[in-house]
C-alpha cells in the first residue's frame, strides 16, 4: 500500500461499470453494457435557444457566483412538481441543487457516516451508491429483492436488528434490476421504518420514466419523516449537466449545506439557469413523453428477443419503465466468465458482480435497453442467446 494515499481512497475500487465502457468504446460492438439515456432524445434545438436567451439577457449574472442552495425558482419549479405529481406538499428552502444525486450520495455519506457504522443497501444495489458510501468505510447490510421488490424480513432485521443508519433504495424501476416495489411492500417497509432512527435515502432518478402500469406512492408520502428523497434531470433533459437535487429538511439541511460549501461552493450556475430557462419556455412533460414511448418499444423489442432467444431456464425481469432489464442465468453459471466471450462476439453486458458486496462470479447481468434502436438489440440479444444455448450445452 503507498502511504502517501489515504485509507479512505485505498479501500474504494474503481467503477467496474466504466471500465467496462472503455471496453466497448468499439463502434461495431453492440453495447447493452451503459446506463446511458438515448441521445437521439436530447432537447437540442430548445437548448441552443435557451443559452442564447440567458446569454442575450443576462450575462452577467448566470456567469456569476451563486447560492450554494441552488437557484431560487429551480428550487421552486422542483418543489411545485412534487405538488403536482404527487401531491406532496415540499417547500424549496427542503430542496438542495447538487451536481447529479451521485454528489447527493457523497454529501450524505459526509454528513451522516463514521468511519465503521452501519448501512443498508439493496441487493443488487446501485454500484454508484456503494461506491459513494464506500469512501466512508461503513459496513454494509445488505436485503436481497425480490421479483415485486425488498425482501421484508431481511429489510426488517437491517433496520430492527442491525440498526443501520441509513437504508439506500431505488425504488421505482431500481437500478440494475429493473424492478419496481410493489404498493403492498411499500405499505409494509414504511411501517418497518416508522419509530425507527433510520433514515430511508429514497433516489428516485427514474420515476418519470413509466410506459406500463400504474404511479406507486413513494416512501416520503408513506414515511416522510424518515426519508430522504434524491432526484435528478440526467435522465428527463440531458446527464452531462448533472443537476440533481437532495429533499431534506432541519439540521441535516444545514449541514448538507455546509457539506457542499466545503465541496464545490455550488452546482453549475450556468446549467442550472438554462435549464430553468428551458423549463419556462417548454412543457417537459411532453418531452418525457417522448422519451417514454422510445424506451417503452425498445423495452419490448428486449424482452420479445429474449423469449425468442434465450433458452427458457434463464429469467428476467420486465420492467415498467426506466432502462435496465435483470436476467438470472442457471445457479452456478458465472456471467463475468460469459461476459469475455459475448465481448469477442461483439456484445456486451454488465455481469451482476459489483452490483453485489464481496460476491463473485453471480449469476446475474444487466442489460440496457435506452441507447439502442429495436433493430440492434434484436440482433445483439440473438447473439448473445446463442451464446448462452452453446455454454449450457457444455
């Protein structure tokens, strides 16, 4: 180990996703491996118009300093959302602009974590959120899902039993299985979690991102007094302004706050006022909308390529929205070993390993559906289909 690097940062892998990336950076490789948006949906032309309006008008000030908390009316256009979606009464001084709800993590892990103490995660769980809370060197809890969301008696027992400070869940259309928590397990972890002292990190980057089924209330309409909500613009308008935002209140605020002033003083002002821009002069709902129906056909051209294709031991989950499709291959079978052979086929996935803590060589994968057309994932699921027939023929 070098001593000239901290404990902290030794302890932390690299992001097996992105390195994964680099992998596939190869054009001719059909890559289910991202966690991308589609680009061919990105509200070009009402950007352009919009950093030309605040540059015309306002130069000055958007090119400025700001507020740590994050620009006023955003806030107030997030928190009027809540409202309208949800019916969820949130006032914008609750509201914190990040950069992405990735920094969301980082800033929670720096105001609530020691060194030692214990959190609770999903299992599979955003490989971001491990890698996040990861830096402040927590033991890790973990609750297995289940087809219509968290196993009951393993999240009971984190929270009863293991009295985790924190539980981090994705639980609408939960990244990377796909799966969404049913109303029913929703009701019962909220009862779970009231009385409890700990805190509920509900990240909701998804939630807009519905083709099938029905809204399913959230842990803060059910449990508001333990839950943190997490949100972000990366998937609804365009990543690489990373605009995300906390929903907190109290003392945590404040130290949130304080978090972030330590960090990077606050999120990109120019990003945040373009796209507050945006949002005045154009209805994003109809812009989701749009994205909606994209994923919800290329959500079906995966699933009806899998049934085609995939030999019938193999299950997976059929999301009713966001990006990711779960498959469970036959006990034993290890997809990070598939994984090299799909890539020489000119494939790629994400094998379930660092989805997992301290596990190797699972059983699982995830497979994105957003970034592709109907044509190529048709064509990529057939090939790597006929690689599963042939490697449990062996």
């Amino acid at each position: 180990m070098d001593p000239i690097f901290s404990d902290r940062i030794t302890d932390v892998p690299r992001s097996f996703i992105r390195e994964i990336l680099k992998a596939t950076a190869d054009e001719s490789i059909i890559s289910f491996a991202g966690g991308l948006p589609n680009r061919k949906l990105f509200p070009v032309e009402e950007i352009r118009k919009a950093v030309l309006f605040i540059l015309e008008h306002d130069a000055g000030d958007v090119l400025q300093y700001s507020t740590t908390e994050g620009y006023p009316k955003l806030r107030q256009w997030i928190a009027d959302r809540y409202k309208k979606n949800a019916g969820v009464t949130i006032a914008p001084e609750q509201i914190l602009i990040t950069s992405g709800s990735q920094q969301g993590l980082d800033l929670l892990g720096k105001v609530l974590l020691n060194d030692h103490e214990h959190v609770g995660i999903e299992e599979p769980g955003y490989l971001g959120a491990i890698q996040a809370f990861s830096l402040y060197r927590p033991h890790f809890h973990t609750a297995p899902l289940e087809w219509d969301g968290i196993n009951l008696s393993a999240f009971e027992d984190t929270v009863r039993r293991q009295q985790v400070k924190l539980f981090y869940a994705v639980p609408n259309f939960q990244n990377p299985s796909g799966i969404t928590y049913s109303t029913a397990k929703r009701v019962a972890a909220a009862e779970i979690l009231k009385g409890s002292s700990t805190l509920f990190v509900e990240d909701d980057p998804y939630g807009e991102l519905r083709f099938l089924g029905e809204r399913k209330p959230s842990f803060y309409e059910l449990v508001p007094e333990n839950t943190i909500l997490l949100g972000s613009f990366s998937k609804i308008f365009a990543p690489s302004f990373r605009i995300g935002w906390i929903v907190a209140a109290g003392p945590l605020m404040e130290k949130l706050v304080i978090a972030k002033q330590a960090t990077d003083l606050h999120t990109n002002y120019f990003g945040q006022r373009l796209l507050y821009r945006y949002l005045e002069e154009n209805d994003l709902d109809i812009h989701i909308q749009r994205i909606r129906d994209a994923y919800g056909r290329q959500r079906t051209a995966m699933v009806r390529a899998i049934q085609e294709n995939f030999p019938p031991s193999i299950t997976i989950s059929e999301p009713e929205g966001g990006m990711f499709l779960w498959a469970q291959l036959p006990e034993g079978m290890s997809a990070l070993k598939l994984f090299d052979k799909a890539l020489a086929r000119k494939v790629a996935f994400v094998p379930g390993d660092p989805f997992y803590i301290g596990r190797q060589h699972t059983n699982t994968l995830r497979l994105n559906f957003s970034c592709l057309d109907e044509e190529s994932i048709t064509r990529g699921i057939q090939i790597l289909g006929q690689l599963l027939k042939e490697e449990m023929g062996r």
